[in-house]
C-alpha cells in the first residue's frame, strides 16, 4: 500500500467538485471524514487512495488524482461503504460515477483490464440480449491480452466444458431491438 | 403458487446447477415458477460501471414484462436481484426510467430467492418435505454483498447479519456454524480482471469458513459460488496450503434433503463435494 501524497497547498476546484455532485447525485461535502467507508472496505489492501481520502480529494475538486488512481478500479462495489457511511453518501455511487466519467472523458484507466472487461460484457447484451459467458470471456481475454492470453486460458475453458457449464449456442432476444434502442437512447457521450 | 421468475444469464451457464436445482425444489414445493417472457441481461455490474441510465434502463426492461404479470418476482441471483431492485426504487421515487411507460404499476415484490423461500414458504413447508435430513454436516452459510447491501435498495432489516439460508439449513437439519464473515465481499468481479485482488478475498473466506469449523459453504449466488468453487486449485498452487471445501447452492441442498436426485448437479463442481457427502451417509 502506498501512502498518499497530500500536496501542502491545493487550491479548490469547486466548479469540479460540483460537476461530480451533479452527475452522481451525491452530497460530497456531507463527508465529515469519519473513515467509517475506508474501515469497512474489503479492497484497501489493493488502494492506492482510501475511499474516504477520495471524498476529501473531490471535495476540493481534485478530480485528476481520482480519475487517475487504482482505488476506482479496484473497487469491488461490494456497497459496504454506502451502508456505513452515516451522512447516507453512496461512496460506491461516486465509484461508479468517476469510472464513468473515465470512460467518457479519460484519462486512461490504470487497470486497463477492467474496462475492457465491462465493454466485452455490455458488448455481448448489445448482441444477444443476454450475457452468453464463453464469447464475453474469449473477447475479454483476446482484446486484454492478446491471442497468448487467449490460449494461457485454454485449460479453464475446457475444464468448464467438461463440466457442462458452457452454453453452445446463445439465447436469440426477440425484443432484441429494444435492447439496442436502450443503448442508442441512455450511453453519454464522452 | 405462482409467482414470475427471473433467472438471469449465469444459471444458463456457469451456475447451470443453480438453475437446475431451483426448478426441482419448485416442483416438490408445489412452487408454479413462471419464467419472465423474454427476458434480458439485467446489465450488471458493466451497466452501472459505464452509464447510470443504460444500468437502470437493462434492468427495468425487466420489471416492464413483470409488470404485465402482476405476480411477485423471484430472483436466484444476488448481482440481478441488486439491479432489478434498484431500478424498482428509481421507478417508486417516481423517476422515469428509459423505455418504461407511465402506465407502470409496480403492484408485486422482488424477492431474493433465499428470502422468498424461508418467508414465502415457510419453515413448516420445507421440514415436511424432508426425507433425508442433512444430518452431520456442518456448513457456514454465505450470502455475499447484494442480497443485503445496500438496505436502502434492499429493504434488509439486518444487512450485516441476514439469516434466511441458515434459517433453511436448519431446518433441513445440519448443524449450522456461525462465523462473522457472511456478508463479507468474496470479489467475484475481479476474477478474470484482477486475480491478484480477488484470490486474498476468496482466501480468507474460506480460511474463516475452516476456523468456524466449517466442512462446507452454502450460498445463495452465481457469482460467489462461482469464486469461492472454482479458484481453490489455484488458490491451493499459489500458497501451498491444500484448499477443497465443497460450496452448494441452498438449492442443492434442499433438493438433498427432500430426496431428490443431486448427483448431476454435484459433478458439475470444480470441489466434487461427493466424497464429503458419502463420508457424511448423505449420498
């Protein structure tokens, strides 16, 4: 784990802290900085900033450092933060709102995998309206680590073929079009 | 009893068994489980990481068919129970939802599987339909992150400490431990993009399941079951220390207990939980 480094003089960025506010509908400076969301995280151990340093940063519109550190991706959702924090602030909402914004807007993420993992995921809703895990995971593997990746996974794949939990042929929606016009109508643009 | 189902994508595939095991148990509970017409990927984890209102809108599409229904709505799986509840309390706010038409009702419950069993059905019901109690077995009962949290979604009463799946276990007659782990994360989603992060989760918890005193994990979740099973033999490679602790879904348990035919389900398990069940005099 690396400690933060807190710079001596920030100066605030207000206009920022409340773009986060706006799109998450969350109250950042409710956050009284208890720690009670960074005690009960599973996924510190992995975090290059605390989840309740990620509420001070944002606070003072910091947005950058966030945008730019591990924590956002390592975040498990696991909405153990959003059930302890007493001011009723979804910290795994404004999780999810920075991931987002570094979808649309960069910078790059530092765990590239993850989103590559969710775009393989949503990918294969676009197509067939239901997740069909062998495609979604074989793209995955292919656009993270390439063809080698692909066949270092060879072995679980069959594993899980011989243990019939491999569906052949995925599931055709008929309200398939709905689904595309739900992409077409929500996903912002960056 | 009728009531609409909702089994989502992973009980077509790597929680096969889920599925399977859900259908049998239905049947001798007299349970009539009506499988939402078309239904689609609730989104998931990928639809709130990417974009709130394509999260909220996959999900909804659900409840619009539910709607049309009428009937309580039963969900196996944690990850889409947690969506199609979420988009439930958008919709009670009186918020609109992409793709959902004012005429939306929302005149049913979204239960959990487990929670729907053990408040729905009944203890009575379930001890009458045992044959053979699961005497001798002594599992701990796990129930991950989203069937509980965050309760503001969830309605949980105690999101820490829910008691549904050892409330069953019981009553099929094993001897349930208690352990304080039942809600903690097991990181199902960093299986296959962070294993580094996801095996010390999965290892702990199975290190506690062992402290408890546990010869066995029951859960009530595609994703869990599917970290907890099928990452021992590495988990077991990488530390040295021999890791085989058989995870069920409740589901197979009951089916079990009420004399059913399980074996098919078993050897779908990356831990074969037979041998433990024959030592036992259960198989």
């Amino acid at each position: 784990m690396t400690a933060i480094q807190t710079p001596q003089e920030v100066i605030p960025q207000l206009s920022l802290r409340r773009k986060v506010e706006e799109l998450s509908g969350e109250k950042i400076t409710a956050c009284f900085q208890c720690e009670k969301c960074t005690n009960g995280c599973p996924v510190t151990f992995a975090m290059d900033i605390m989840p309740h340093q990620v509420l001070r940063l944002l606070g003072l519109g910091q947005i950058e450092e966030v945008l730019l550190s591990d924590t956002i991706w390592v975040c498990a959702s696991c909405e153990m933060c959003a059930t302890r924090c007493p001011n009723d602030i979804s910290i795994a909402h404004i999780m999810d709102t920075m991931r987002q914004m570094s979808q649309r807007e960069g910078p790059k993420a530092s765990q590239k995998n993850v989103p590559i993992f969710h775009a393989a995921f949503l990918g294969s809703i676009r197509r067939f309206g239901r997740v069909h895990e062998a495609f979604m995971s074989v793209e995955f593997y292919l656009r993270s680590s390439g063809v080698s990746g692909l066949l270092q996974q060879a072995g679980t794949g069959l594993s899980m073929f011989n243990h019939g939990k491999i569906k052949i042929m995925p599931y055709r929606l008929l309200g398939n079009r709905q689904v595309r016009s739900i992409f077409k109508r929500t996903i912002k643009k960056g | 009893m009728p009531v609409s189902y909702y089994p989502g994508c992973s009980l077509e595939g790597t929680a096969r068994e889920y599925g399977e095991s859900t259908l049998d148990i239905a049947r001798v509970l007299g349970i009539e489980l009506k499988e939402l017409s078309d239904w689609s990927c609730c989104g998931a984890s990928s639809g709130h990481i990417t974009d709130d209102s394509l999260a909220l809108a996959l999900a909804a599409r659900n409840l619009g068919i539910a709607d049309t229904v009428g009937l309580d709505l039963v969900v196996p799986c944690a990850a889409c129970y947690s969506r199609l509840k979420t988009a439930e309390k958008r919709l009670r706010s009186g918020r609109a939802i992409v793709g959902i038409p004012d005429t939306y009702q929302g005149n049913y419950r979204i239960m959990h599987l487990s929670q729907f069993l053990w408040e729905d059905i009944g203890e009575e019901t379930i001890r009458q339909h045992v044959k053979h109690p699961l005497d001798g077995l002594s599992p701990v009962c796990y129930y991950g992150c989203l069937i509980t949290r965050p309760p503001d979604v969830t309605g949980a009463v105690d999101p820490d400490n829910p008691e549904s799946i050892d409330n069953i276990m019981t009553a099929l007659g094993a001897d349930v431990r208690r352990w304080s782990y039942k809600t903690d994360c097991c990181g199902a989603s960093h299986m296959l993009t962070l294993p580094q992060v996801a095996i010390p989760m999965i290892q702990k918890l199975l290190d506690m399941a062992e402290e408890a005193g546990a010869d066995s994990i029951v859960v009530g979740c595609p994703m869990c079951y599917t970290s907890l099973d099928s990452m021992q033999e590495t988990i077991s490679q990488e530390t040295g220390h021999e890791y085989d602790t058989p995870i069920f879904f409740i589901t197979e348990m009951m089916g079990l207990a009420f004399g059913e035919p399980v074996d098919k389900h078993l050897g779908r398990h990356s831990v074969d939980p037979r041998p433990l069940l024959s030592q036992k005099g259960l198989l």
